[in-house]
C-alpha cells in the first residue's frame, strides 16, 4: 500500500486500486481497521459496475451485460472511468444505451459508441445528446437536396431545410446515406463544436441540437470523425454570440416549467426549450485561467485536479503526460490536459528543449 495505489490479493487475484478511484479511500480504510471482509468489494471493478447501475447491466466474469446482450468498448470503458471519478447517478448512461439499443441498424450502434467516447458530447438525463450544427444567418441550411424524404421541418425549392430554435426536423431514415465511407452525402447532419463552427464562418449561426441515439445513422470517415449522420434533431439553442463550446462530459439536467427535471425513457418533445440565458452559461466550457469554487467542474476536471493536488503535496511536481496517463480512455489530449490545468490556475512549465507531454505542472506559487 502506498499514497497512490493500493494492491490487494483476493481469491489468489491482484488487484490495484488507484488513488483516482472512488474506491481507494474506503479500501485503505478497510484495510487500516482490519476489516479484511470488506476488501472484496472495493477491488473489484466490475462488480461495483454492477451496483453502480442498479441491476440494469449485468456483469458476468469480466463482460458486461444489457439486458442479455454483451457491451464492448467504448461504452464500458465509459460506464468504468465515471465510477473511478466518482458518479454516482448512472440512470443517463443506462438510459443513453436504453436509447441505442432501440436503433435499427446494427453499425449505427458501433459507430455511434465510437463517435461519442471520441467527442465526449453532453449528454442529458433521459439518455439523448447535445451536439452542433452549423446554418446560413437565416436559419436555413447550408445545402439540400429535393430527393430527401422530410417528415417534419419547412423546406424551400432547393430541398434546404429551416432550422430555428425550437424546431424538429426529421426525415425518412432510407433518405440518410448508412455507408461512412460516403463522405459528403445525403442526411441531417451533426458534428463537434469545431466542426459545426467552421461550416458556420463568419456570417452564419451556430446552433446547439439534441439528438437521440436511436435515430443515428452513419459516422462519416472523414473530417476526423467530426460529424454523424441522423434522421431526427430538435434545435435546442442558438449560440452564435456565446461562440463558446459546451462543457464536454456533463450530464444537462433539463428542468420544466415547475423546475422539475424530467427523468425516465418516456421523455418525448414536450419539454420546455425556454432555457435562461443564466442557467445555459452554466454549460459552456470556462475560459477563465483562475480556479473559481464554485464553478461546477465535470468529473474529469475534478479528477485532474485531486492528482495533481495530491502529488504537490507528496512534494512532486507531475508532468502533463503523467496526467494523461491517467485519464486513458478520456480522449484528452496535452493540449487539452495543459488548458484544463491552467482553468485551476497552476503553471506549466516553459522550455523550448522539451516537449509539451513531459512539460511539468508546477505549484501554484511557482514561477
């Protein structure tokens, strides 16, 4: 047992509990006071995954189950990191995979596990997506095309569609292309901040649009994975002027007119969209280099600050690729480590002989 990690043997196993796991306080505790009965079920992770989602998904051996069907990849290793950080409330994700696992097509399924853990979009307490989507400065699409079949949503002579805030726009989802290696092709599309604000520029708007798994279709191959093809969004906010992403790995907890949150896979579109501009800020991404307490951090920000909290104090000044060690399976990169140690007002280290990944993060009083 050291400060950082913990080793146990359990039914002739090893098991390493690290200090950024929600377990690691209540296991060196365990172990301290010689409740040697109780190690068990701080070792494995698997099993508390189990308990973490109250039942929904089954853990047997070492795979993990929904409803019978075996999950893989990015999903779980999701589901994992959320426990290491210390969520507690798993009803999005098991309500986000309720949604997917309604999806028709088998490789929207896989493609969409890989588009999410890959941008990390919000996601919102029923189980769908937030993500963005860039129009002319009329609310009109960029392109479109008269051969798509559109359900609900205004369209023009030239097949573009209207995209307003407030407004529902679906097609037929045989008039969405389901073959990513067809890049600029036939669908409603969705992408990354990034993404959506260059297809915006200078003189359109930038919008943020709900989407849910089930209605996913394809996840081009090109633009770095930026984009995905659905059949059905809702345009949730105009944010043009903010021109400011979201916080990435939040849970949006959406509020009705009574100031209840909506919860539970029943939740449909007569949810109200009047959102406050002062509870919407709520959710960018802050651009502030001073750690402010009571800004709201997701977990992986938390999680990044407890490590490196915990080795200033162990006297050691960490670099940014021991960081990102780990946080494997965040899609982070030094970049982003670097930004979101700066958001908490430490310093990283300057030196043009070395590379930004073995760059250190030094205390704060550290010049």
């Amino acid at each position: 047992m050291s400060e950082d990690s913990i080793t146990v043997f359990c039914e002739g196993k090893p098991y390493t509990v690290r200090e950024d796991h929600a377990n690691f306080k209540p296991l060196q505790r365990a172990l301290i006071e010689a409740r040697y009965d109780d190690v068990a079920q701080y070792v494995d992770v698997m099993s508390v995954v189990k308990d973490f989602v109250d039942g929904d998904l089954e853990v047997k051996g070492e795979c993990l189950f929904f409803r019978g069907h075996e999950l893989h990849g990015v999903v779980v290793e999701k589901l994992i990191q959320l426990l290491k950080m210390g969520l507690k409330d798993s009803s999005p994700i098991v309500n986000y995979i309720k949604r997917l696992q309604s999806n028709p097509s088998n490789n929207s399924v896989n493609q969409l596990y890989t588009f999410l853990g890959y941008k990390s979009l919000p996601i919102t307490e029923d189980g769908k997506i937030w993500g963005y989507k860039g129009v002319r400065d009329d609310y009109w699409s960029s392109t479109g095309n008269t051969g798509t079949v559109v359900i609900q949503g205004q369209t023009n002579d030239s097949g573009q569609i209207f995209n307003g805030v407030g407004e529902t726009i679906e097609v037929a989802r045989h008039s969405v292309d389901d073959n990513r290696d067809n890049h600029c092709s036939n669908g409603l599309h969705v992408g990354s901040y990034d993404y959506a604000n260059g297809w915006s520029g200078h003189s359109g708007k930038l919008l943020v649009v709900e989407f849910d798994p089930k209605d996913a279709v394809s996840v081009p191959t090109d633009c770095e994975f930026q984009k995905l093809r659905v059949c059905k969004y809702k345009v949730i906010r105009d944010i043009t002027e903010a021109q400011k992403e979201l916080k990435k790995n939040v849970i949006v907890v959406r509020r009705s007119d009574d100031d209840e949150p909506y919860a539970g896979d029943e939740c449909e579109e007569d949810y109200s969209d009047d959102y406050e501009d002062e509870d919407f800020e709520s959710y960018y991404e802050d651009d502030s280099e001073e750690y402010d307490d009571d800004v709201e951090y997701n977990p992986e920000e938390m999680a990044i600050r407890n490590y490196i909290e915990n080795k200033h104090n162990d006297g050691v000044e960490p670099t940014i690729k021991q960081v990102l060690s780990r946080m494997v399976g965040s899609g982070l990169t030094c970049q982003q480590i670097k930004y979101i140690v700066l958001q908490f007002g430490y310093n990283v280290e300057e030196d043009e002989n070395i590379s930004l990944s073995q760059s250190r993060i030094l205390k704060k009083h550290s010049v």
